[in-house]
C-alpha cells in the first residue's frame, strides 16, 4: 500500500469496524506499555486507562492483567503535535491542470495527510484553511469533516486564514471570516503581508478574535519589525492566545533588530512557530513557485535560538506537505527538530520540545509528561536517547487517547559478508524487541 494511503491498524482483540455513535471516540481499555526507556534513562512499565497515563511504575512492577505492548529496545516520549500544516492542499505536487478544490477531494487529502502526520508520531495537528473568494467556506466545511471523522486516531484543529479584510474588498472578507467562526472554526488566521494594508488586516483579525474568543495563527515573513512591533502591541493580553509564522524573514534581519523584535514578541506573549523543513503556501502569492524570493525564505529558518533566548516560545512545524510549495515535504515532526538541531539553532531536547510541549501549548492543548495523571498522547520510538531518535528514528509507535494508532517498523539487512561477520552484527535484531526472528544476512532496527 502506498505510503501516501496509510491505514489506522486495528487493536489485537478488536472489530476492524467497532460499533460506535458517529462522532464518538473509541473507549480505550487499560493497556500497559513494558519495559520502556525513558529519556532520563529510567526504565518503565506504563499503565493507560480512560485515555490518561495511570500509573509509572519500574520495569516488572504492572502485572495486573491488562493488554500489553513491549517496549524493549524504544525510548518512550510525549507525543509530538503539528502546529502549522495546510492539509487541504497536501499530496497535490503530481497533480496536472488546475488543483480540484470539489469537498470530496478536500477531505480526502486532508484525511490522508492527518494519517501521514499521525504516522510520524504526530496526534495532534493544527491545519490552515483559506476561507473566501469563489470557494466561500467549501474547503473549511470540507475539512470540519475530515476532522470529525479522524475524531479517535487523531485531533485536527482548523485555522479559517481569510483573504483581503482591509479596503473595499475588506466587508466580504470580514462577514467571511465570522461565518467561518460560527460554522465551527476555533482558530482564525490571516495573512498580513498579502493585505494592501497589513496593520489593518492584523487589526481586523484581532478584533474578531477578541470578539469570539479565538485564537490568532498569522502567517508573516517577518522580515518588517516596524510591522512585527505593531503586531506585538496589539497581541499582547489576547487569550486563547497569538501566534505567528513562519518569520522566515526575521533570520535575514540584522542580529541587533532582530533581538529588539523578539524581546517584543517575548513582552507580548506571541508564539513563533518555525518551519525548519522548508516553506508553506500560505505566503507564495508573494513570489512564484519556484522564484528567486521563495527561494530565498525557503533556504531560512526564524532563529530558534536568538528568540528562545529573549523568553519568546518557539514551536516547529512542517508546513508544505507534497504540495506546490514543497513538493517532497514529509510531515514528520521528528525531521523539523532534527533540523534545528543538526543546524545548531537548538539542543536535541529543545528541538524536541518544539515540536512537542512548545507545540502542544501553543496549540493550547494540555500539557503531557510519561507521569501518572497525564492524558495518554505517547510516541515510542526505538532508540536509546533523544538525540538517536532525532538522528536515526524509523520504527515508531504512536498511542493516542490511551490506546494504539499507528505503527512503523523498519528493518536495515546488510548481505552475508566477511565484514558484516567480523564486525559481528546482529542477524536477528528484533529478537531482542519482541519481533521474532530473522533470516539471511545480518539485520539491524532502524
């Protein structure tokens, strides 16, 4: 089966299809995860039950009965979530003549792209959605859809980004966007530096936020601080909370203008999520596809660190998944951390902290920690340590609401050689994580 068609696998002793009311989450049963590493080094037996961490107890202390999953040989985390992608456009790169935007097609991509992402470890994804012109609201209701149907594998939040509010054109933009809140949206977006008067577009997008209670996500370059102060001024004591990205742009600003926009952001409470794997396509009006100025924001990361350093929270997404934009984006929330950190912009467990606890918290979900009382949103993945994970990490195992969801498992097989002999590789590697045994030339787990 393609990868770009994943499958949920069903849970050992379960009906594929289990019957259930529409809309409801699956039950989760009490499950234990056995003999996991966490990333202080202990190793532990976890115990779910009513989708929450119930008890961490050493590894051979839970013996209760109970569905089990060894975990030997995998370093259990949080589970990382996805602050910023545009599924409604994923897996469209191939696609010739003119891009469907028919509601079927919409929630059939942004269903396969959930499940890419949620593949990859991520349970929780927030995903932009251009709302207006001759669309209307189609793709938003389109993806409400899709997010009702992955409701027990996964949790999508849909970000409404109108398009011009400001000027004549703004009354219809407006009127869009609050239709787009009452249909069920529960964040607003916006795109600032595509307005004729970007300050205005802000200022529009914060006072229907205001007026709702939602929350902000703006797509900006940046690379303008006189536009990011103004930002800052009107964001600052806005709840649920503001956030903005991907500030490709800010990298490119002098060090010293750069740091006053971030202590700015910082004072103000503005979250910056970051797009390590390349760009998105909520600003590509402003350059062509494959352009010199897309190019440009392409090749540059928000510099994670410098505002890190000045108290700003700083979360990595994916953005572009397979589509014009970035047309062999992977949506993997372990390859963005992996970026900042290989770049030097972050320390492994910073890195992974923003594509996890930073994320989550600016996607104001709650927060998790593999400790008894926390709810059950877990990523296993083999490896001893964050930063093997981060470097090498293919065989995952992804629990959401307390119970499995998804399932990746790789094996690296080299031939019978006096090499491979001398050097004394493992030739039945997963028989030491539970998976049996192997067969021709030396294996080792990916």
């Amino acid at each position: 089966m393609p990868d770009s068609q994943p499958q949920p696998q069903p849970q050992p002793h379960q009906p594929r299809h289990p019957a259930r009311s529409e809309g409801a989450a699956p039950e989760a049963a009490t499950l234990v995860l056995g003999g996991a590493r966490l990333a202080d080094g202990r190793t532990v037996d976890v115990r779910l039950s009513g989708g929450r961490i119930e008890a961490v107890g050493t590894a051979g202390s839970l013996t209760a009965p109970a569905a089990r999953v060894d975990l030997n040989g995998y370093l259990l985390l949080p589970a990382p979530a996805e602050p910023h992608a545009h599924c409604d456009t994923a897996l469209t790169a191939d696609v010739e003549g003119p891009l469907s935007y028919a509601p079927e097609d919409i929630q059939r991509r942004t269903t396969e792209a959930a499940l890419l992402h949620l593949g990859h470890g991520a349970t929780a994804l927030r995903t932009h959605v251009r709302i207006g012109g001759v669309h209307g609201l189609r793709s938003l209701e389109a993806v409400l859809s899709a997010r009702r149907a992955l409701r027990g594998l996964a949790d999508l939040t849909a970000v409404a980004v109108p398009r011009v509010l400001t000027g004549a054109a703004g009354a219809d933009g407006l009127a869009m966007l609050r239709d787009a809140v009452k249909m069920g949206a529960p964040v607003i977006g916006g795109c600032p530096d595509l307005d004729p008067d970007p300050t205005g577009h802000a200022e529009a997008v914060l006072s229907v936020a205001a007026e709702h209670g939602c929350a902000v996500d703006l797509h900006t370059d940046g690379t303008d601080p006189a536009r990011l102060s103004r930002l800052a001024a009107m964001a600052g004591g806005l709840r649920p909370g503001v956030s903005i990205g991907p500030c490709g742009g800010l990298g490119l600003l002098p060090r010293e203008v750069a740091a006053r926009a971030a202590d700015q952001l910082a004072a103000a409470g503005v979250t910056v999520v970051c797009l390590p794997q390349g760009d998105c396509g909520g600003l590509e009006e402003r350059a062509a596809p494959s352009g010199p100025a897309r190019a440009a924001r392409a090749a540059h990361c928000a510099p994670a660190r410098l505002l890190r350093a000045a108290g700003v929270r700083v979360a990595a997404g994916s953005g572009a998944l397979r589509d014009a934009a970035n047309p062999v984006g992977r949506g993997d929330p372990l390859e963005a951390a992996y970026l900042l950190a290989s770049r030097g912009e972050l320390r492994p467990e910073e890195a992974y902290d923003a594509v996890c606890g930073s994320a989550r918290a600016a996607m104001g979900l709650a927060e998790v920690r593999v400790e008894a009382g926390f709810p059950a949103e877990l990523l296993a993945v083999r490896g001893e340590g964050v930063a093997a994970v981060l470097s090498l990490a293919y065989s995952r195992i992804v629990v959401h609401r307390g119970r499995v969801v998804a399932r990746t498992s790789a094996v690296r097989e080299y031939c019978d050689s006096a090499v491979a002999v001398a050097l004394d590789l493992p030739r039945q590697s997963r028989a030491r994580d539970g998976g049996g045994s192997g067969s021709g030339g030396p294996q080792q787990p990916g």
